[in-house]
C-alpha cells in the first residue's frame, strides 16, 4: 500500500479509513484523475479537517467507535510532522543563529514532554494549538532536526575529507569545514592532472635531447642556475628566486625543468611541478557564494599554491555548456594563446574532474595570480594553469583570484569591487 502522495490533484473525498502501523490513514479519491490513495493523517497539508468531518458525518462514524492510537503515537506522530523540512528550509532556518556550532543546546527531554501534552485528538487529527504555540513547538523541533542534521553532516563531510586526502599529492593535509548551512559537498573526481575531453590529446612526450645537464660529466651533479641552458632553449627568464618564489611580471611564460633534464628535485626550476606545502581549508562561505578555499599557513608574495586542473576540453564544446545554473562557473580557459578566430584553443572544465583549486573564488582585490605554465608539454595551446599569490597572505585568509568576467551581482565586497560598480 502506497501511503506517500505527491500529486498537484486535489482531494475530492475520503472513502474509507484503516489503522496501519499504530497509524490513522484515510482512503482519499482524487478530483482530476479519479485514482484512490491512502494517506495518513499526519499529512496535514492536503487532508483538511473539514474533509474528515465531513467523511465522518456521511458515514455516521463517532470517536467512540474508532479503535485507538496510543498517546506515544500520536506524539510522535506530530514530532515527525512537525520536522518535515528540506536542507534549504533548515538552513534558512539555522541562519538566525550565529553559525552551526552556536545552535541551542539540543533537549530532546523536555520536547517529547511538550509533544505529549499537545498531542493531535485521536480522531480528526486536530491539534490543540493557537498559532503562537505552534510557531514555538516547531522551532524545538527544528533545533532537535538541526542537531540530528549536523551530526549527520560532520560524519559525511569527515568521510569526505578523507577520501580527497587520500586521492590529493598535496603533502599536507586539505580540510573540509561547513559551519554555515546545510549544503552538501559536491561530488567530483579529484585527479591531480588534466583529463583529456572528446577529441584532445595531451601529448607529453619530449625529444631525448631537451633538457639540461647534458654537458656535466655524468659523475659530477648537475645542478641549475640562472644560466641553465633550459631557460635559453625556451627563451625565458628565471621565473623563481632562490626561494622558490615568483618572480616574472604577469603574462611571462614559465618554463620548469623537464623530466629529461639531469637535474634532481631540489633544481629551482622546479617549483609547480612539486608537492604542495601548504595545508588548506575548503570551507562553506558564510556570504553566499558556496565553497572556498583558505590557507592554513602564512605565505609570503611569490609562494605557488596549486594548478587548476580538469577535463580539458574544445573551447567549442566549454560554449556549447548550459549557461544557466552554473555549469559554466568551473571552466578556465587555457589562453596563453588566442587564435585568428578571437579565442583560444581548449579550456579547462572542472566540474566532473578536479582538485582543490576549483573552490577558489573570485575577487575584484585578490591575492593570487595565475601563470601561464609549461614543464612536460610543448604545446603553447596547452599548458598548465599555475597560481601564484600576488602579495603576502595571513594565516587563514582566504585565496582569490579575478576571473576576469563581468559579474552582474559581485560578493566579494572589496574596495575595488565598489569601485568597479561605480
Ligand atoms: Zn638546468
Ligand atoms: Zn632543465
Ligand atoms: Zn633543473
Ligand atoms: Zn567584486
């Protein structure tokens, strides 16, 4: 027997009554189709009370006559009515008090109590309430819901945060944190690579002779400096002091060390192609615009932090994406290059594919710039996309960068960004 019902048909009348399961359900005739289905009596919202008193009048049924429902039942009966309520409506709800770790204390003592006094009448269902107490008997329950729902959250977003660990090649940890709403994390496939789309081929192979070192004997160690033959191959700069840090102006191709140069990890010239250091938080933004990501260490300006990786995919395939609902928001454009048609040739689309990098939001005054990349590739319409920060950033603030687009309804509430409006 069938005891959900989700239809916009309205009831035309009741025709029968039962008990299951220590509950009330009435047999109902729907007006449009004609079709009969059970429903409880907990449902409320489409089985009025006019509508029973009505099926109870025809059939001349008294109280008296009904077999009873234990109290208890009744009770919970209206506590499970009582807390049917979506993840939207609970957050919405959650958001009149500071943040998910600030919610009342949980007293599920006390609220059965309240419940049992008011308990639905035995026959109509009918609740002995004014409107006042209602409104305060649903905001216990939706307190109890609150902190059933954020036990719930804290487990998935634990077992979340271990399985992005385990496929992350950052050498620290990245965390997960929601102290907001009740948003579940998305699902995505964390790779720590590109994924080559429908009709691109990611070619990283290289001539033996590419790369440095082979002039060194081979019993001396080769190590890299500024006048590695590397950087006069490609015709680049340097692009790292001695520390590791950027140091190339914006738009300046980067050229690291290949996997056929003789120089081991510790070369400078190898800085993006090597583990993070830098232990993250993707965290649920309290201002509305979804996850983001923030440092758990303080970097000085220069310092790498990670390269936006995808599926990558035609630029005519990232046009052909829904503009709508946000299937757009995690393409990046791979656009060392613009051709003679205005664009460039692939884009990077990290919404099935990608690592923590994709959670990195948008500012009018950010901290972090990208760079155009190349270690293993030689194709310039293909290269990696490599964040750098921009200026010094303190423990636990959050990373952005300018996506560069016209943004109707900008969150990021920066001077520049006003400014920009204006
Ligand atoms: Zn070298
Ligand atoms: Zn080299
Ligand atoms: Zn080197
Ligand atoms: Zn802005």
């Amino acid at each position: 027997m069938n005891l959900e019902f989700h239809c916009d048909d309205e009831i035309e009348k009741i025709i029968g009554h039962d008990i299951r399961n220590d509950t009330r359900i009435f047999l109902v005739q729907l007006k449009k189709s004609k079709r009969t289905v059970w429903i409880p009596l907990t449902h409320r919202r489409i089985l009025s009370e006019n509508l029973i008193l009505d099926y109870y009048t025809r059939h001349n049924i008294k109280a008296a006559d009904l077999p009873p429902i234990s109290r208890q039942k009744r009770a919970d009966d209206l506590f499970k009515f009582l807390s049917q309520v979506s993840n939207d409506e609970l957050s919405l709800f959650a958001r009149r008090f500071d943040n998910l770790n600030a919610l009342p204390p949980s007293n599920m003592k006390a609220l059965k109590h309240n419940l049992f006094h008011c308990v639905p009448l035995p026959v109509t269902g009918d609740i002995q309430m004014n409107k006042t107490e209602m409104a305060n008997l649903r905001h216990k329950v939706l307190i109890e819901v609150c902190h059933e729902r954020r036990n719930k959250q804290l487990t998935e977003l634990q077992a979340k945060e271990w399985s992005l660990n385990l496929m992350s090649d950052n050498d620290e940890p990245i965390f997960l944190e929601n102290n907001v709403d009740f948003a579940q994390f998305p699902e995505f496939k964390y790779v720590n690579h590109f994924v080559a789309g429908e009709g691109v081929h990611i070619q990283n192979t290289l001539p033996d002779d590419l790369g440095c070192g082979f002039d060194t004997p081979s019993n001396g160690t080769h190590t890299c400096d500024k006048k590695c033959i590397c950087m006069v191959i490609f015709d680049v700069k340097p692009a790292y002091n001695k520390n590791g840090q950027m140091i190339l102006n914006h738009g300046e191709r980067i050229h690291e060390c290949n996997k056929k140069c003789r120089c081991d990890d510790s070369c400078r010239f190898r800085v993006i192609q090597k583990k993070s250091q830098i232990p993250f938080l993707i965290f649920r933004c309290a201002n509305g615009t979804g996850w983001g990501v923030k440092t758990l260490k303080p970097l000085p300006k220069g310092t790498y932090i990670g390269r936006y990786f995808g599926k990558v995919i035609l630029w005519e395939e990232a046009e052909s994406l829904p503009t709508s609902g946000g299937r757009r928001d995690y393409l990046f454009d791979i656009d060392y290059l613009i051709g003679d048609n205005g664009h460039c040739k692939y884009t990077v689309d990290a919404f099935d594919y990608g690592n923590f990098t994709r959670f990195i939001n948008h500012s009018c005054s950010p901290n972090l710039v990208v760079h155009h990349a190349w270690i293993n590739m030689l194709d310039d319409n293909l290269h990696d996309l490599a964040f750098f920060t921009s200026k010094s950033v303190d423990y636990g603030e959050e990373l952005t960068f300018d996506y560069h687009k016209a943004f109707t309804n900008c969150k990021c509430s920066s001077y520049e960004c006003i400014q920009r409006r204006s």
